[in-house]
C-alpha cells in the first residue's frame, strides 16, 4: 500500500473492502477447480486427448504460481485499488475469452489470462487484511481467509457438473 493508504486505515469502513476482496478471492479460488469436471466434456468437444486437455489445469496453476511472488513487487509499484482492479479486469477478460474460445489454442490464451488475474488476488487480499485490522484482530481476518480457501474448491466441482449437465 502506498502511504497515504496507510495513513487512512484507522478511518475506513472494513465491511465493504472485506467483502470485495473475499468476493474477488472466491471467484479466482473456484475457478482453479472448476475445469476438474468440464474436462471430459472440453475433450470431446474440442476433440483433445487428455494429456493436451490436462494442460487446462497445469497452465493455470503454473501461472497462477508465477503471479504470487511478482504480486510483492506489484503491490509495492501501484496502489491496491489499482491493483485489485487489474487482477480482477484481467481474470474477468481471460473468463471471457475462454467463454467463447472455439479452440484450444484460444480456450489456453484465456485460462492463462485468468490466472495471472488470480495469482494476484490471494496474496494482495492477505495483505490488505494485514494492514487494515489491528493485531488482535489478524486471526480472526486470517480464519475468514481460511474459510474461503476451504469452501471455493468445494464448491467448484459440484457446480461444474451442474453446469455442463
């Protein structure tokens, strides 16, 4: 955060940045699991074997594992509003993108996209947690982190098969 953020934090309403965030978060996390169970369907659809459509998987988690450690530097070079714009705008245009993408190539292009969206997300919201609630305060913002991490990849599985039925 740039320092005139810092200097505001005693004086904001943590409510609507903290839902935003773990919004933001919940949607990149599901994301990651959702594919698990499109993936039969991706195959015959697009005529993939599985070790081409596994790539799906493997390039969004290489990317998404890219992005974690260059978010440190990215949050020190914006401000975090401009940040979470970006990383949701990107992650929003690569979910677009692999929406319509008639072929692999292009349905490749949007799941990387997406994922250097997410990456960004996980740890600018940890982060902002940090800086906007007191020490006392941490454990309890850190467990509802926590909770978003274990409830998205439940989620993501079920409402796939919900969707390609």
């Amino acid at each position: 955060m740039k320092n005139k953020e810092v200097e505001n934090i005693g004086h904001i309403n943590k409510l609507p940045i903290v839902a935003v965030l773990i919004t933001g978060a919940f949607l990149a996390i599901l994301n990651q699991t959702l594919l698990a169970t499109a993936i039969p369907h991706i195959m015959d659809d697009l005529n993939l074997s599985e070790n081409t459509a596994q790539w799906l998987t493997t390039i969004f988690m290489l990317v998404n594992g890219i992005m974690i450690p260059i978010t440190a530097f990215l949050i020190e070079t914006f401000t975090t509003r401009r940040l979470f714009l970006t990383a949701m705008s990107t992650f929003a245009i690569g979910t677009l993108i692999c929406a319509v993408a008639p072929n692999f190539a292009l349905l490749m292009a949007g799941r990387i996209i997406q994922a250097a969206g997410a990456g960004i997300m996980m740890p600018l919201m940890m982060t902002i947690f940090l800086l906007i609630f007191p020490i006392e305060k941490r454990g309890t913002a850190m467990g509802t982190v926590g909770l978003v991490i274990g409830f998205a990849p439940a989620l993501g599985p079920v409402i796939s098969g919900w969707l390609v039925e």
